[in-house]
C-alpha cells in the first residue's frame, strides 16, 4: 500500500529576547512500509536554523518504548486504546531536547500489533494512525540560548525535587498540520497474535500495591500515603469540576472541558477507591527506566496484551513530603513537588483507567495556565492541568474532606505558585 502523508509544521520562532521574529518550517511523514501494520514517522527541517523539541513522552523520547503521543481512531473515528509508557521527569536539561540541525532527517518505526491492546467491536479492518497536534521547543540557531538557570535545575539529592519550569525555559509551541495515515488491517491477523488481557480478565480491583513488591516499610507507607492523598486530590478536582462559578477551574480550563473534567475525577476516584480497573504499584523497576534516568521520578505503562497496567514509583521520588494541608502556606510562598502530586499525575496518564490518552507534558501552575488558551493542543488533554486544579482547590481549603476548616481562597481566586 503506498501510504504517504506530507505535513507542515509551522513554527513562528520568537527569541527570548523577544527582539527578533522569524518563520521556521519542519517537514514530516507518516508512512506504511508493509502496507499493513508498520507505521514509519520521519521530520525533517529543511531552515538554516537548529530547533530544538523537548523529547518528554513523544516520538522523539528516547527511554519510552511505546509514543505516547499517537492517535489512532477505528473507522467509526473512536480511539483505539493502545500501548503506552509516559515517564515523569524533575528538572529539565538541554539534554532533553533532541536537536534537529538543519537538513537532518528524524526516523522512527513502529509495529501496531505490539501498540494496539484490541481490535474494537465494529471495526471492519480500516484504522487511521495521526502524529500529534504539536510539540514544545526551541529555536537554537543564530540566536543565542539564555535560560534562567532555574529553569533547568535538579535538585534531585536534596529533599524535594523540583519540576521543570516551562515559563522560564521560554519553550515555544510548534504547531503540527498534518493529514492522517489510512490503513486496512486484516483482521485475522490481528486475531492470530491476539491474547487475552489479564486486565480484561480479572475482577477490577483499582489500584493496588505489588503483593511482593515495596516491602520497605518506608516504601509502603510512602505509596499508601500518596494513594491516600491522590484520591483526597481527585475529590478536590471534582469539587472544582462541579462548581460552575469555580474562578479556579476557569484558570485551567475553558468551560466545554468542565464535563470531561468531571468524568476523569470521578475515574480517578473510583480507581483509588478500588472500583476502577486493575493497576498495580510497583517499587521494582524492571523495565530500567528509573536507572536510564534518574531525573524520572516515575512512570506508568498500559500493556498492550498481557499484563496489567502499572505505575512505577522511582527512587527519586522516594524523597518528595506528602501533600501539605490546606491553608498551612501563605500566599505568594511556592508549593514544593509532592509525592501526593506525581501519583495522581500518573493515574491520570493510564487510558485504563481514564479511558482516554492524556499525552500532555506541560507542567506547573503557570504554563497549564498559559496552556489553557495555546493552539498546541486541549487543555484536556494535559495530565498536570488536572493536578494542578485539584491542587489548588485543596491548598486554598475548598477541597472537602478530611478538612473541615474554614477556606483561605484570595477574592480574585487567584492560583498559588505550584512547583
């Protein structure tokens, strides 16, 4: 099948100085070389200038198996749940981005048969395969690179690992326009390497901790607390997502996105509740991802056959505190990274339990907020928009229980500093 999609990626490139204007253009495709279920992305940049694309949980990432950033819909225009593995990150650093010079070419293969964890009912063998709607980067070119240096600190031995700061590294959107690829997959042959989910299989069950796994007893009372409060963060979110006059939620989200919100905090509830599907929580590191990064402090992976989906507590995470309570800070003091934050960060990245794929890697307060009127991508698509509301709700005592003092909301509900 000879499946070929030319796209445009338009890039108005602003310097940090903000004293120049310039047009960048990458090239891309999406191609088929079997015709069936091999898909091929390749970008290239045809400027004279480097550009440089943050490479946090997308085609271009170089410790996570599966592209969390795909789109792959039936041809009824539903998505198909697929395979992922989404890795969050403290600190950022020029590493991170991959540098595409002028000229070069970006390549990378995929096999949809270990992506795709079914063949949904109704589908007669079409399947349509996207690139994602953007990515955030930086032109590198003749213009020099001057990031605060806070923006990429790690501060990953001290005791609370701080978050990268998007703000201060002047990340740039890069918008993506770009046709989908077409593919008719032969069913029976989806259904030769089909296998039985476990996670189909077995009762749901929520989240749950490894049976032999966190056997330190700070370990385990660690994931139990960030459990607990994650799901204390999900009753928050809900409240926000509820309360028509919120003025927090409207610094997050645009008003059609209040239904989705609602839905995915009470997916969330209910799988920390246990009611939701099965996921398991691991200490054990066997896919190596912690050890390739040790900026990572966690990840979560959905399986595409066998398996049940997991979440990875990493050991840099290990050091972060627990959610402070609401109204323990003034206002304008910054909320440090919390423990309570990356596990509900990453119950939100599972399309198991959230039923959709969040593929947003946009994080702290500032740049969700940013985020909410960006062309790059829906708000509702950015797992920390969700932390960072639910956060905030909590922080300023409007989150319900186990609190039950008075709120301290400022009048303008404006949103606390959230690393």
């Amino acid at each position: 099948m000879d499946a070929f999609v030319s796209l445009r990626l338009l890039c108005i490139i602003i310097t940090l100085s903000f004293l120049h204007l310039t047009t960048s253009q990458l090239l891309g495709s999406l191609t088929s070389p079997d015709g069936k279920f091999l898909i091929q992305a390749t970008i290239s940049n045809p400027t004279q200038e480097k550009i440089g694309i943050l490479n946090w949980n997308n085609i271009f990432d170089p410790i996570t198996r599966f592209p969390y950033s795909l789109i792959i819909r039936d041809d009824r225009g539903y998505h198909i749940p697929f395979a992922t593995t989404y890795a969050m990150r403290a600190g950022m650093r020029l590493s991170d981005f991959h540098i595409l010079a002028p000229g070069v070419n970006y390549t990378r293969r995929y096999d949809l048969r270990s992506m795709v964890r079914g063949v949904p009912n109704g589908l007669h063998g079409n399947i349509t395969v996207g690139l994602p709607g953007g990515f955030k980067g930086i032109p590198l070119g003749a213009y020099q690179w001057t990031v605060p240096v806070a923006a990429f600190v790690t501060t990953l031995t001290a005791v609370s690992p701080s978050f990268g700061d998007y703000e201060a590294a002047g990340l740039q959107d890069i918008t993506l326009a770009a046709r989908r690829l077409h593919l008719q997959l032969g069913r029976t042959e989806f259904n030769d390497d089909s296998r039985a989910s476990a996670a189909d299989t077995d009762p749901l069950e929520g989240i749950k901790v490894g049976p032999k796994d966190c056997n330190n007893k700070d370990e385990r009372k660690y994931i139990h607390d960030a459990l607990y409060d994650a799901g204390v963060y999900a009753n928050a979110l809900s409240l926000a997502a509820n309360d028509e006059k919120s003025r927090l939620f409207a610094n997050f989200f645009l008003s059609p996105a209040r239904q989705t919100v609602k839905e995915i905090a009470s997916l969330a509830q209910s799988a920390i509740k246990g009611q939701g599907s099965r996921v398991t929580v691991y200490c054990t590191d066997d896919a190596n991802i912690c050890a390739s990064n040790p900026r990572v402090l966690g990840h979560s992976t959905t399986r595409s056959w066998l398996g049940d989906p997991q979440i990875v507590i990493c050991p840099g995470a290990l050091k972060l505190p627990r959610a402070l309570p609401p109204c323990a800070k003034r206002p304008g003091k910054e909320i440090g990274a919390t423990a309570s934050r990356v596990m509900l960060h990453l119950i939100l990245t599972l399309n198991t339990v959230v039923t959709d794929t969040l593929a947003g890697n946009v994080y702290g307060s500032g740049a969700c907020q940013l985020l909410k009127n960006s062309r790059i991508m829906e708000t509702a698509k950015n797992p920390d928009s969700y932390a960072q509301l639910a956060i905030a709700q909590w922080h300023y005592g409007l989150g319900g229980l186990p609190y039950q003092g008075p709120p301290c909301a400022p009048r303008l509900g404006i949103v606390p500093r959230i690393q």
